[in-house]
C-alpha cells in the first residue's frame, strides 16, 4: 500500500492559489535579497530546491 500512496503524492498537483501563493514567495525572496533579473533563474533554481529539501514535494508556503 506504500507504493501507491508514494505514487499518489507525485502526481499531485498544486492549485492556481497554491501556485499564485508560491510565485509571490518568490517575488518577495526577490525583493528580500535584492535579485538582479538577470539572476532570477539560478535564485529560482535555490528557491525550489529549499522549498523541496523539508520532504521531497513543494511545501505550502
């Protein structure tokens, strides 16, 4: 049962509002850290991966 309760947490999705609510984590990590926009990817890349590093999936922010 494991299994298809790991398969299950992959293919979740977030919601327009969970999505709305990361995009503006980031915008204010952003403006937080003074990100120059040629820097936004590789801030976006780190941003991700702390978002991921609590339990292998995107936390709620």
């Amino acid at each position: 049962m494991d299994v298809g309760k790991k398969k299950q947490k992959t293919n979740e999705r977030l919601s327009i509002f969970e999505l709305e609510a990361l995009r503006e984590a980031f915008r204010q990590s952003v403006r937080e850290n003074d990100v120059a926009e040629a820097e936004w990817a590789q801030h976006a890349e780190l941003f991700v991966k702390r978002a991921l590093q609590e339990d292998g999936h995107l936390t709620r922010v």
